[in-house]
C-alpha cells in the first residue's frame, strides 16, 4: 500500500484478488467493490480482457510481460498504463495467479505526442522554408526582366502593358509564398 503505482494479485479468470491502495484509487472503487470483480471491467469498464492484455500472456507461457494498455475507468478520463505482469506459479509450474504492476503514463505519452508534433512542424517549416526559396530565386529573376521589358517601351504600347501585369502576377505570386512562410 505503500507504493503509489498500482498493484494488484488477479487470477486465472481476471478475477481481482487482493488491490492496493494505488490501484484502488486508480479504479476509483472501493476495495470491496475490487475484490472478485474482473480487472478488465474494473479498471477497462470493458466487457472482456483488455486487447494485448499481459496477463493472458503471462498465464499461457509462464513468463513475465508487460504491454500498454490505454484505460478508460468508467466516470474518468481515459489514461496511458503501462503494465508489467508477474507470475505466480503452483508447485507444477502453472501459473495460478499474476501480480499486475500498473503505472500511469498518461503525462509521458502527452509529451511525445506534443514532441512528435513539434517535430512534424518543424519538418514542415523547413519544406516550406526550402520551396519559398526555390520559387523566389525564378521569381526574382522574372521580375527584374519583366521591369527592364517595361523600361525599353513607353506607357501604352502593348508590351508596357504585358511586362506590367507580368510584374502584378510575380509580386502575387510572393505574396503567397510568404502566406506559405507565415
């Protein structure tokens, strides 16, 4: 009881067996409400074992496991565990009953999921980045012989005007890769 993670002893029909005082509060039931009651409806509020559960590994081949699951306790907000199950075996070997180790990983799992954002913004600052030069440099170059078209004629004549809205198109078109920056 004195751990905060939570721990629990479950039997081969996902019965509860004995919580702590970490687990029961994880549940948020009482310790009486636990005991008996099977794990994956007691901590899940689902209505069979938990998909990838560890412990049905752990009773099938004997070995320790461990898995994450994510939980969603009736009246809660869903949380990120990561469990560990332990065996407890008879005399024969069999696996009679495992010790579940549940720690809450909710607050690790937000952070890389915040971290793995925060990566996908940067990759896509650094494309945008990369493509707004790649566009400018012609841009410029159009630009500035565009500007020199339109200096070799006078207003009115039908080139003036070409150059001209060539000009309006390129500056247009830098006023949406710098949207595209922003």
């Amino acid at each position: 009881d004195g751990i905060s993670d939570g721990i629990s002893v479950i039997d081969r029909e996902y019965r509860i067996v004995n919580p702590n005082a970490g687990i029961i509060t994880m549940a948020n039931r009482g310790e009486t409400e636990l005991i008996g009651a099977a794990c994956y409806r007691s901590y899940n509020g689902s209505d069979s074992p938990c998909p990838g559960c560890p412990a049905e590994n752990t009773f099938k081949d004997g070995r320790v496991s461990a898995g994450q699951i994510r939980w969603c306790v009736p009246g809660q907000k869903a949380r990120d565990m990561q469990i560990y199950i332990f065996p407890l075996q008879e005399e024969e070997g069999r696996v009679v009953q495992v010790i579940e180790y549940a720690k809450d990983i909710s607050e690790k799992v937000a952070l890389e999921r915040k971290l793995f954002q925060s990566a996908k913004l940067a990759a896509i600052g650094t494309l945008a980045a990369g493509v707004a030069h790649e566009i400018r440099n012609p841009l410029g170059i159009m630009k500035t012989s565009a500007d020199m078209i339109k200096r070799s004629f006078n207003a009115g004549e039908q080139n003036y005007e070409l150059a001209g809205f060539l000009i309006e198109e390129v500056d247009r078109l830098n006023r949406v890769v710098t949207r595209l920056l922003d």
